[in-house]
C-alpha cells in the first residue's frame, strides 16, 4: 500500500517530531483505484480460468446519488436507493488472452477502437484486476436496452465487467467487494451487482471501505416501471461533469444531502409498508429535487426536452383523474414512470408506446 504525505506539515513542527509521527501514518492519506484494488485482491488467491460470462441489471434510483465527495473514487455525498430492471442490462464475457499485448473489446457485437473513450474505461477497469500480472482479454459486452431508452447503461456495464473479471481471475468475492469495485468504474454500478431494491450507504471512510451498496429483503410483485423512449437529443452533459458542476455552482446543492437522507428513510418505510402512494410521491418529489439543483448550477443544467415537459404534463394530469402513476427522471430528457398492476390499461391509453416492466417475480 503506498504511502503518501498529503498534509501539510504545520511550521510548529520540528523535523523530530516529524520523524517521531511518521510511524504512526501507516496508512496513506488518500486512496487511489489502484490502492482500493490492492487491499480487496492482494490476498485474493489467483485461480485463472480461460473464459468467464456474468450478467448485471440495469437499477433506476427511486432516491438519487448526486454529487461526489471523491471524484477518483466516485464517492457519494449521500445515499441512494433504486430498484433493479430484472431484464434489462449487460451480459458480458471476459476471455484470457494468449501471446497478446492488447485488450480486445467488442461492443454490441462491433469492434471498439483503442482510441474510443469506452475502450480506454474498459481497460483501466481491468487493469484494477491484473494487479501486476501482466493478463490480457477478450471483453464481449452486450447491452440488451436501447441507448435512446435513456437507461444508463454504464451501471450494468460495469457490474458485469466486475463480475466477469473477478471471475476469469478466480478471485472468490461476496457482494460488498464486488459493489466497491463496481463503484469504482461508476457509482451507480455498485447497486447494479444485486437485484430488487437496492440502498448503497454512502460510507464515511476515505478509503471509500465502508461505501458500498447492499440490497434490502422486501419485494413488491404489483410494482411496475413504464420505459417511455422519448425522442430526446443525445446526453449533453455527462453525469460526472454534471455533477461536480452542481455542487461547485449552486447554492440549492447544500439543501440537498439532508433531503435525501430524509426521503431513503421514507421510502424504506413505504417499502416496507407497500405504500405506493409515498414511494411516488418520495421518488417524484427526489428526482424533481435533484433536477432543480442541476437547473440552479452555472452554466444551467437542463436535461429535459419539450418531450419530458409533455410527459411530466400528462403524469399529473393522469394523477388528477384518480391514476396513481408517478415519474422519475435522471441525467437525460427520458422519463420513467412508477405505478401498480391495476392501472396498466390507463397507463397504455395515455402512452401507447411505453414498455412496462415487472421489477419482481
Ligand atoms: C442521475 O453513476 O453515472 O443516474 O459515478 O460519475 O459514473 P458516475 O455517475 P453515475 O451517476 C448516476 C446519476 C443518476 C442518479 C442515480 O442513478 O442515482
């Protein structure tokens, strides 16, 4: 583990009471990929096997992770809750490579180029797993959701590249290492490793240890989350760009951690009690929250298009009509709605294109 002297050494200080505290500074002060990599595999014992396939869903945040207090680590200012997509995700296949300098990554089937930003992501997450072997691969990644669907990828992606790498290593990991290692490609993707409702803890240590996601027991058969594919302009702003933006820029950024604790908590009690009302209203009013403080930063942040206008329009009109559906929205114009079994056919007659999903069994 590498040692590195971050903090400034105060003028009081002379250099023998330096030498006196350094040995008590085993552990360094700020923690990089490689540092997190190394204390979850170092004592891993390295099993290879020549091919490795694993699957991860796509989650959508009923409470959203906004905002990072480390950028290198993708560490949450606060937690966030989402359920997963049983369906919908990426199925990846990482294959030991014989006599190769290079990875290899196929997307959707294609070729990705050395020069593509998705094959440069790729790599560095793989290198996290060779530690300092010098192990090639075969990276097979295919998504089974439309990218106009507005459903980030990159949380399934990196779930299933963690799953799949750690495999073909042999490295034998329980869900709390495979969600930190997740997280470390993208946030959202330490809650992509499990199923159902998914809470990750924010966590408090610098190393990042402690922040990892865990799913919880409850399951809700009725629930139901409307897909609309709306025909939104491609995403401007990505996620890790908006978010830093968000909290350097506006002052709504410092209401925001507290309300999100306030509704994680609120809507683990509706879960528990299957109130649909107060997981819609919570999952609405959160999305609406954090959309405002992205609208409030500088240069503005507005990801909606007319077409999530006339959506959000028609959802509360549904709602004035006695519908129970609400709607949630994340760094794009596309809108996904939430509501139960017994108002599907109202659903449909308002929005003949949406594709329903079933989130449980
Ligand atoms: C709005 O996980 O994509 O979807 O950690 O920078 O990769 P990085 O960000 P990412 O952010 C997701 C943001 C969100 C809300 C959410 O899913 O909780």
């Amino acid at each position: 583990m590498s040692v590195r002297w971050v903090m400034p050494v105060p003028g009081y200080l002379d250099s023998s009471v330096f030498l006196f505290l350094f040995p008590l500074l085993e552990c360094p002060l700020t923690f990089s990929r490689v540092d997190v990599a190394r204390s979850l595999l170092g004592d891993c014992e390295y099993r290879p096997v020549d091919v490795f396939e694993a699957w991860a869903p796509v989650n959508i945040a009923l409470c959203k992770y906004w905002g990072k207090r480390d950028a290198a680590l993708n560490l949450p200012v606060n937690d966030s809750l989402s359920v997963a997509l049983p369906d919908k995700g990426t199925r990846t296949r990482v294959t030991r490579l014989q006599g190769e300098s290079k990875d290899i990554v196929f997307l959707n089937d294609q070729p990705v180029s050395e020069a593509d930003g998705f094959y440069q992501k790729v790599v560095a997450h793989l290198n996290l797993f060779r530690l300092d072997r010098g192990d090639r691969f075969r990276i097979d990644t295919v998504n089974n959701i439309a990218t106009a669907a507005g459903l980030a990828s990159s949380a399934s992606g990196f779930a299933a590249l963690t799953r799949a790498t750690a495999g073909v290593q042999g490295f034998n990991l329980d869900g709390k290492a495979l969600s930190i290692l997740a997280r470390v490609g993208s946030g959202s993707a330490c809650r992509s490793v499990f199923d159902g409702f998914v809470r990750w803890h924010k966590g408090e240590a610098v190393d990042g240890m402690d922040s990892c996601a865990a799913p919880l027991s409850q399951v809700w058969p009725g629930l139901r989350l409307g897909v609309l594919t709306l025909t939104g302009a491609a995403k401007k702003v990505g996620s890790r760009e908006g978010m830093a933006r968000t909290v350097e820029t506006t002052p709504l950024y410092s209401a925001w951690p507290a309300q999100a604790e306030a509704d994680i908590a609120i809507l683990e009690q509706a879960i528990v009690d299957r109130d649909f009302e107060l997981l819609g209203v919570t999952a609405e009013h959160n999305a609406m929250t954090m959309h405002a403080t992205m609208i409030a930063s500088w240069p503005p942040l507005l990801y909606w298009e007319p077409e999530s206008v006339a959506v959000m329009q028609k959802v509360w009109q549904l709602r004035k009509d006695g519908v129970p559906v609400y709607l949630t929205m994340d760094a794009g114009p596309n809108v996904k709605l939430l509501f139960e079994s017994p108002v599907e056919d109202s659903i449909r007659q308002v929005f003949p294109d949406v594709e329903v999903v079933k989130l449980f069994p």
